[in-house]
C-alpha cells in the first residue's frame, strides 16, 4: 500500500483513490509552510540531496539554495518539484537509492528523476511540473508526460541525451552515502548491463511513479486537483507492473526559497 502521510499542517492528502489493481492515484496539496512542516525538511533535505553524507543541514541549504538561484523559473519548479516528490516518499518508508544532486555537480540527477526501492522492488520516478498560467497545462498531461518520459528510457527510445540512464542509476545506488541494498545494486547494474547490449525493457516490467506538480503563484484553487479527478478515468490506460501517480498542487515556490535562505 502506498500511502501519504499529512505532514505537519501544511501538505495535505485531497484525495487517494485506487483506479485499477495496479494504479493508484494520490492527489496531494502544499500550502504554506509551518513549523512541523519545516522541522520534517530539516529532518531529512541532507538524505535527500547527499544521502548519509556528513554535511549540516545549513551547508546543504546553502548548495541547493545557490543552485536555485543560477536557474531559470522552469529550471527552479522542476528541482523543487523533485525535492518535494524525494520527501513525499522518503515520509512513507521508501528506500532512496539515489542522490538529488548530480554526482558531477549541484543539479538534480540526469537520468531516472528518482530511483527507489521497497521489498526488493524497484521503484522508477519521473516529475514533470510548470505554472498554472502555461497555457493547456494540466495535472493529467503532465501525468502522461511523466508516464511517457519512463516508459520511452526503459524502451530505449527516449529522445534525450542522457543514454543510457541505468548508468547513472548504477553509479548513484553504488554510492557509499546513498547505502542501497546489494540486492538493488546487483538489479540495477544487470540493467545497465541488458540496456547497454540492447536488451531494453518494458514498463510492464516495472513499478512507475510519474509525478505532476502545478504551481499556482500563491493564491490558492482546487481546480487543477478537481479537474483530475473529473479526468481520473483517462489514467486507466497507463501501463506498468504498478503505477503510483502523484499530482501535487503547490501554492508557491517562494515557500521554499524563504525556506532555504534562512540558514
């Protein structure tokens, strides 16, 4: 069972449905941040970004913050959305096998959005996100960019320049901070392995989370959330061993940018 928790005040479950035997679907909104919502950041943003590494939560603060502010507004909402998808499921005992940040500098990872695993499975991420004001977004076509995004990196027909991503993921999970399993290790380097001799694989084959997040330039709606759920009938025919969407609607980004600089 793959289950949100409420999160101190702020990040609340607006609706949790199971579709089909395999897909369910988790509507979740972020409002503003309070304290128990912050002292869970502060809990676990090093795990996240570095793994058990040994730095503070200030100086990791500090990294993402100055990362932040070299991108553009699309670059910032995609890195937050990220963060915020990592905190969702490390709350509900996933196993991150992967690093926010790049393992060549202080971006977010190129490859897999995310890279987990819960009994021995693994788990695949991808996030797509962007401001309510872009004209025909929505919960549900990010949700299919999402969907589309993992399944064409597993099929090896993606069309971003990234390769083979089981490399990445290989490098990231053999990282002495992120202490993955050598179950997972062992998977994902076999992976890496088919996908390099051209043994690609098929979303069938594997659990999926694609992730939407809308960003609503704070001032609060439910529309984007109801709107899916009007929709939800049309996630039906996403495919995989077992799907778990997210859709998260977040008041702001300044929310975490305040967040972050104050170190």
């Amino acid at each position: 069972m793959f289950i949100f928790k409420i999160i101190g005040g702020r990040m609340k479950v607006y609706k949790k449905e199971r579709l089909a035997p395999n897909i369910e679907l988790h509507v979740m909104h972020i409002g503003e941040f309070d304290s128990e919502y912050i002292k869970k950041i502060d809990e676990d943003i090093v795990k996240i970004c570095e793994g058990y590494s040994r730095s503070s939560i200030e100086e990791v603060k500090k990294r993402l913050l100055n990362y932040l502010k070299t991108k553009d507004l699309r670059g910032r909402q995609g890195a937050i959305s990220e963060f915020f998808i990592h905190l969702f499921l490390n709350n509900n005992k996933y196993k991150q096998d992967c690093l926010f940040f790049n393992l060549e500098d202080s971006g977010p990872k190129k490859g897999f959005d995310g890279v987990y695993s819960k009994n021995n499975e693994i788990f695949l991420v991808e996030s797509k996100s962007g401001g309510c004001s872009t004209k025909n977004i929505s919960h549900l076509n990010k949700i299919r960019e999402s969907h589309s995004g993992l399944e064409q990196y597993l099929t090896g027909t993606s069309a971003r320049r990234d390769g083979n991503p089981w490399i990445n993921a290989y490098n990231h999970a053999n990282q002495k901070d992120v202490k993955s399993k050598e179950e997972i290790i062992d998977k994902i380097w076999q992976l890496r392995s088919d996908f390099q001799n051209g043994i690609f694989s098929k979303a069938l084959d594997f659990n999926l989370v694609p992730c939407s997040t809308i960003y609503l330039n704070g001032e609060w709606s439910n529309l984007w959330s109801d709107n899916l759920l009007l929709e939800k009938t049309k996630l039906m025919s996403l495919t995989g061993k077992t799907i778990k969407i997210l859709s998260v609607t977040n008041k702001d980004m300044d929310n975490f940018m305040k967040y972050l600089e104050a170190v």
